[in-house]
C-alpha cells in the first residue's frame, strides 16, 4: 500500500537533487504512558509502531554508516537515522529493548549535566509545576504570572515557562529557575537522565553517542567563551566518561541563524568533530555544510501519513 507512493516520492526526490537525500530523525523521550506534560514525546507503542514501519520502508543507518556514505554519495534510498536528544533514562529502558528488535541502530546526545544530577532545568520545572501545592508563579521582574489553577492551566503555565526560560543566558535562566523552584516548594526531583554507568551500557549495545551540550544552553544566548565551554565541555566530559574521542554533536534547540550560527559551527570544527546537527526541516545531501546537517521530526505522527511526511521533508533542501 505504501511502497508505491514512497517509492515514488523517493524517486522525485533522486531526480530533483542528483542523489538520495539522508532523513535524520530526533525523538527525545519514549514514555511509560501518555503524559500531557509532554504531549510530543511517543507511548511505547506508539514508539514501537513507528520503528516497525520505518524499519519496514526505510534503511536505518548508524550515524558512521550515513555519515561516509553522505559524503561519498553512496546512500541508498530512503536511507534514515534515528537520533535521541539529552540524553534520557528512558531511551535505554523503553527504546532500546524495541530498536534492538527490529535491528535498527540510533545515535544519543547528551546534555553532560544530566549525568551528574539526573535531571535537566526543564524538566525540574515541569515536575515542580505539576506537583507542587502553589496557586500561581509570580516574577514581576521578567513580567511572569502564571496561574496554576486546574491541569490545564499547569500546562499552559509550563510550557510558557520554559519558552520564556530558555533564551535566557544559562547563568540567568538558573537563576530564574532556582526562584521558581522555592516557591513551588517541591524537594524530591526523579532521575529522568541517563548516568555514567548507564550511557557506557548504551553505547555498548551499539548505540553511537554524541554531544550537545553541558547545560542545554541556547548558544545564540552565550557569550563567545561561554558558548565554546559548552561546546567545548560537554565533549571533554563524555569522552572521560566513555573513554573514546565525540564525534558529533547536536546544537540545543538546534534552528541555524536562531538558536546557533557561524560562531558555533566554527567551534564545533575545530574541535575535530565529525559532523554537527541542527533542527531545521530538511535532507541532508553531499553538498550540505557538515557543522549544520538538518534533522526533523514530522508534526504528523500517525501512520502512514508520518513515512510519507518523512519522505516529502527529506527531498526539502536549501
Ligand atoms: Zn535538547
């Protein structure tokens, strides 16, 4: 049913850019159950349907694989890659089981912070916010008032938060952060990230791991130094911890020209890295920049409509 209209849109794309384009896909978490606090982020049997079908219609590469081939023009057709961003507990308990399943290999990057305190700014408000007893979060410095009546309204207040939050330079934002946190009174926080010893298994069942990182920091946001040290840090730490050079790494937020320019690419460059990510919609061809290769998650997620936005997205290049 679906080969037909895949293998036709795969074709126009061959004809239109001269070579088969690369999709690169970033999931973050795979949940238990469905959670309103994260309405992006696929059930497990969401998850495994989704894999099922790819691994079905699509060549699911590792990154090393897609990555040589870009670059010598050799990638078969409706060649993918699946990658995972942050580095979450979760991508080793509930994705890894059904990737190793249906054989497919995935790329993790890692925000390093994570590692050590086991859980991300955002996330310790999101759990803050759907757990605390306060009515409202109130920061007249920055024009923030926000009810916390209902659950709906908790995840209005949530998702306006961190947006509002995170373009904020990372010293500022955990300032912002920590004032929340006291009047939200929440004290125990959950492990929601993978730590040291858990990354080293991951990678050990053959997942390839990459930085992105150390405090999930919007780099446009940093100063010049700041920025570097991030970059910088992340990769210094992951490599102790996985006692192997990084190859890769993912810009947090990921938009080129918004959320990382020039300036990172250059960095990221410099450090030797191999190939470095971003988030605009797109395929990645031989002729796109190493330092910014696209990756895209279709907002359509319902089968068969998510192969086939796959498809049309990955022709996309600029
Ligand atoms: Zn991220």
């Amino acid at each position: 049913m679906l080969q037909l209209p895949l293998g036709l849109i795969s074709l126009l794309n061959r004809l239109r850019l001269g070579e088969s384009p690369l999709a690169i896909l970033y999931y973050h978490r795979v949940m238990q159950q469905a959670d309103p606090f994260r309405p992006d982020d696929p059930t497990i049997d969401a998850f495994e349907q989704q894999i099922a079908y790819l691994s079905r219609h699509f060549n699911i590469l590792t990154m090393d694989d897609a990555i040589a081939r870009l670059k010598s023009r050799t990638l078969p057709a409706r060649s993918l890659v699946l990658t995972f961003d942050d580095g979450y507990r979760d991508n080793l308990t509930q994705a890894a089981p059904i990737l190793a399943k249906y054989k497919a290999p995935a790329t993790v990057f890692v925000a390093t912070n994570g590692l050590e305190t086991g859980i991300l700014w955002n996330d310790k408000l999101t759990h803050a916010i759907e757990h605390s007893s306060a009515a409202e979060i109130s920061l007249p410095e920055i024009s923030v008032q926000l009810s916390l009546a209902g659950q709906a309204a908790r995840q209005l207040a949530n998702s306006q938060l961190i947006n509002q939050l995170k373009f904020l330079p990372q010293s500022e934002r955990d300032r912002w952060v920590s004032e929340v946190l006291e009047q939200l009174a929440v004290e125990d926080f959950p492990r929601l990230m993978l730590n040291p010893s858990e990354l080293v298994d991951l990678r050990n069942q053959g997942w390839q791991i990459g930085a992105h990182t150390h405090d999930h920091s919007i780099l446009s946001c940093e100063s010049d130094e700041d920025s570097a040290f991030q970059i910088r840090h992340s990769c210094q730490r992951l490599a102790e911890v996985l006692d192997e050079p990084v190859r890769y790494f993912a810009y947090p937020n990921g938009l080129y020209g918004r959320d990382f320019g020039q300036r990172e690419c250059n960095v990221v460059k410099n450090l030797g890295l191999e190939a470095a990510f971003s988030t605009n919609d797109g395929g990645a061809t031989s002729r796109t920049s190493t330092w910014a290769i696209p990756r895209f998650m279709p907002f359509r997620k319902q089968l068969p409509l998510f192969a086939l936005s796959i498809a049309k997205i990955m022709g996309e290049h600029e």
